[in-house]
C-alpha cells in the first residue's frame, strides 16, 4: 500500500496575464476585427467612449446623425466642461492618440514582444496576397471612400434602366422579377419555370400561369437588350452570341457568332486547324474572328461585383519624401476612444467600487491598442528601409527577406511578426499588399548572391508578356532565359510560379 507523502518539484512554466492575452490578441486581428473588438468593448464597458463623432470608414452615409446633432453634442460637451472648472484627475487616462510608445516599457511588453508564447507561431504564408489599389491621402476623399460610395450593385443598375423602357405594370413587375433572379456574373441560370414556381405560380389558374410564362419570355427578351451587354444570358455561349450581335454585320462577325455558339472548346484549346475546317475559312480570318470573341466580357456583371467586400483599408502608407520614404499609419484605421472623464472622476475617491475594474479594464484596452499600432509600425518602416529597391523599381526590385531578419533587428520574436504582417496592408507607390508580401524565400545567382522568389516571379511574368504570341514561351525557356540573367531556376519551379501567377501553359496562350 503507497503511503501519501510530499515532494517538492522546481519547474518553469509561463502565466499569461489577462492584459497580455489581450495584447496577443489584438495584435493578430484584422482592421475589420479590431474595429468589431472595439465596438463590442464600447457597448460592454461604460469608462469607454468615442473620441470623436466623426464617421468613420466602416461608417454608414450620415443619415442617422445629423450634422446639427452633432454640433449640438458637441456644443453639451463643452458647456459640460466648463461646468467642471477644467479640473483633471490623475485617475483618468489620456485619448488614444495622445499615448506614445515609451509608456509600455513594462515586463508584459517585454514578454509578448520577445516571444514567450513561442508555441502559438503559426509560421509564414508561402503565397501572401496583394491588392493592386492605389496609394493614400490623409484627404476625406480617399480612393477607396471613393470607390466605396460610388458602388452600383448590378441589380440596382438593371432596375434603374427599367422605367426607361415604358413597360406596362405587368411587364416591369416580370422584368423585375427577371432582374432579381440574376446572378452575380450576370447570367439567368433559373429557368422561366423555376422564376414562375418561386413567384407563386403554382396558385394560379392555367390562363393566368400562361399569362405569367409569356410575360417572362417577354422580359428575358427585354433583359437581355440592358446594359450591359450579355446579361440574362443562360450560357457562356448565350452571353457571347448576345454581345456579337451587337457588332456591325461583317464576315468576322460571321465567324464570331458561329464560333461562340459552337466551337468553344476548339478555341479555349487553341485548335486552329479543326476551326478553319469547322467555320470554312482560313487563318487570317478565324484571327479576326477571335479577336472579336475576345473582346467580349465573358461575366457581364464583373464591374458591378461587390467592391466594398473587396476594398482593403491600408493599416500603413507609405509616400515618397525626398529621396527617400516616409512610412504613416493610417489615421481612418485608428480608433478614436477615449476614457469618460465623468465616471472616472466619480470613482477618484471610491478605489474599492465594484467598477474600478472597468476603469482599469478600459485603461489596458486603450494601451493594447495603441501598442498594436506602434509595432506595425516599426515593423513597417523595418521592411521599407530593407525592401527600398522595391518601392522605387517595382517587384522586380524584391529582395529576399525572412522573419527572423525584421525580429533580430527590433528585437521582437517571429511570432510577433508573424502576426503583423498577417491581414495588415501597407498602400505604396507600387500598389497595396499584405506585409507578408514583402518577405520571400531566395534563389541562387551566378554571382554568388540571392534573388528573391517574388522577384523571380516578376521577371517571369514580364518575359511572357513581351513573348511572341505566334512562338510562347515554355517553362524550359523560361527557366534559360532566367539562367542567361545570372539566376538559377530549375523548369519545376519555374512552372511553380507560372501557375501562382495565374498564366497559362505555353500551348494555351499560342494566338491563332
């Protein structure tokens, strides 16, 4: 039988503060995430409050708060102050903006900056993503503002053009219908009898359902007849017919139309023999023919797809300032917050109120938050000062760059700039991109030195657009064309980043 006994027993293990994890956390979210992180902490505690009532850019059109309400709240805060003899509490913490990155030289930013939550290191994305929007401007008026209010939904477009035909009631409600069922390429893959059954068809009486058919066949007609051209078609090739009918009447056009309505996979395949057999022409005019089959929009509502989902709010901006750069955080992306000096003020002499940790919960999520700002950042203007060939000469400008080299220089652990560089955009000169775009793997050179992969990937994409279409460009070219200017790529990777490009094999980009 054991007998119970006591063992001392010396062990390290690592205890995250609830600040802490709070500040890991924050630090990984997105600039959507934090914006939803800071709307549910207004909601749940009360020391907190806006800064500012100025819309912000997840902000809808101002038409819940006036600018004479906010004025008059405005006008109530101040005469609120004055009330209080401009008296301040060492109690209550400053606005967001006005703290600086000195006040967080304690142990807990030592810890998470320095790594010691190394298991939560989820490693580097091989394929970071980027946007090709333009640069920023402190302006209201930002590009991406911009965009974002002059977004037209497709259907929008196509209800709006609808009066303009002097329809009866009965046909504009069936062309409504119509439009509302059109997805969001712009193609009408519910068919009439699918439209009729979900507008109650079924409830009416054989002359009415008839009534109900022809009025649609009717509308799909007119639909098709909106801008742009090739909406409401059923099929790719539907959609292509729709927009070459409205080409002047020519022999290319000819070919056009019977191409598209029947020789699709010919020509995505690049067979020009089998096409001049199939259409009874010969090459130069199938070429013509193709040309016209290619400038057609294969999805019609393309230009009307959802771009706010699409829009990215950069976190940095970088501009050129003399010969050099000048690197900025985005202030549309900072939140405005702030400690209410009233409740603070009410609590100065009851330090053991129930609500004191509110205040004190209040004061670290500010101080989190602008922590998370000053290490993206720094972490910014380390990857500009390495990466400075590339804003000023494009991707193929890239140099190779690990995580490990940004966290020795600012003396932070990889998994912090792992989480950085993760859903945060920097707007450039060159375009915007996730911070991990800027880290790459490298490849050999003749002369001993690196290359980067991203611009390895640049150089390869810019041998194929200057290719001969009649004579394109194969991955064993590729890769000895690459070798020629000194960097060593074997035919595999080369098809590697070919495809993480999105460019297709030599024999499908061969012009008829």
């Amino acid at each position: 039988m054991m007998k119970p006994a006591l063992q001392a027993r010396l062990s390290q293990h690592l205890a995250l503060t609830p600040q802490l994890q709070q500040s890991i956390r924050l630090l990984q979210l997105s600039t959507l995430e934090l914006h939803q992180e800071v709307e549910q902490m207004l909601e749940q505690n009360p020391f907190l409050e806006p800064e500012s009532d100025e819309p912000t850019p997840w902000d809808l059109p101002a038409d819940t708060v006036t600018r004479a309400e906010r004025l008059s709240e405005r006008e109530r805060d101040a005469q609120g102050d004055s009330e209080k003899g401009g008296q301040s509490s060492d109690d209550s913490a400053p606005a967001l903006g006005e703290l600086s990155g000195q006040e967080f030289g304690t142990t807990e930013r030592d810890d998470w900056e320095n790594g010691t939550e190394r298991e939560d290191f989820d490693g580097i994305r091989e394929l970071p993503s980027a946007a090709g929007s333009g640069g920023a401007t402190d302006d209201d008026e930002s590009p991406w503002a911009e965009r974002r209010a002059a977004q037209t939904t497709l259907a929008q477009h196509l209800h709006d053009q609808v009066p303009g035909l002097r329809l009866g009631a009965e046909d504009a409600l069936a062309l409504h219908l119509l439009i509302d069922s059109v997805n969001d390429d712009g193609y009408l893959t519910d068919s009439l009898d699918e439209i009729a059954l979900a507008a109650g068809a079924a409830q009416l009486d054989d002359d009415d359902r008839d009534d109900l058919m022809s009025r649609l066949r009717c509308a799909r007609h007119w639909l098709q007849r909106l801008d742009p051209p090739g909406v409401g078609a059923a099929s790719l090739s539907e959609c292509l017919s729709i927009q070459l009918r409205q080409c002047p009447p020519s022999r290319a056009c000819e070919l056009a139309l019977g191409m598209a309505a029947h020789h699709l996979e010919l020509l995505a395949r690049r067979d020009a023999k089998r096409l001049c057999a199939a259409l009874q022409c010969d090459e130069s005019e199938l070429r013509s023919a193709q040309l016209l089959v290619m400038a057609c929009e294969p999805k019609p509502g393309r230009p009307f797809a959802d771009a706010e989902s699409q829009i990215i709010v950069p976190d940095v901006i970088v501009l050129r300032a003399g010969r050099g750069f000048k690197v900025t955080l985005n202030p549309d992306v900072m939140p405005k917050l702030r400690i209410n000096d009233i409740y603070a003020q009410a609590l100065k002499s009851q330090r053991a109120h129930p609500m004191s940790s509110h205040l004190q919960e209040a004061r670290w999520f500010l101080r989190n938050i602008q922590q998370r700002f000053d290490t993206i950042l720094r972490v910014s203007q380390a990857i500009v000062e390495r990466q400075r060939a590339f804003f000023t000469h494009g991707a193929v400008g890239m140099k190779p760059l690990v995580l490990r080299e940004i966290a020795d220089e600012l003396g932070l652990h990889e998994s912090t700039i792992s989480r950085v560089t993760t859903a945060k955009y920097m707007a450039t000169p060159q375009g915007t991109y996730e911070l991990k775009y800027f880290f790459g793997s490298s490849l050999n050179t003749e002369a001993g030195g690196n290359a980067s992969s991203t611009a390895v990937r640049a150089l390869i994409k810019q041998l194929v657009d200057a290719e001969d279409p009649q004579q394109p460009l194969s991955d064993s070219a590729l890769s000895e064309l690459l070798e020629k200017q000194g960097i060593q790529v074997a035919r595999r990777t080369v098809a590697k980043y070919r495809e993480a490009l999105k460019i297709a094999p030599a024999q499908l980009r061969k012009a008829l």
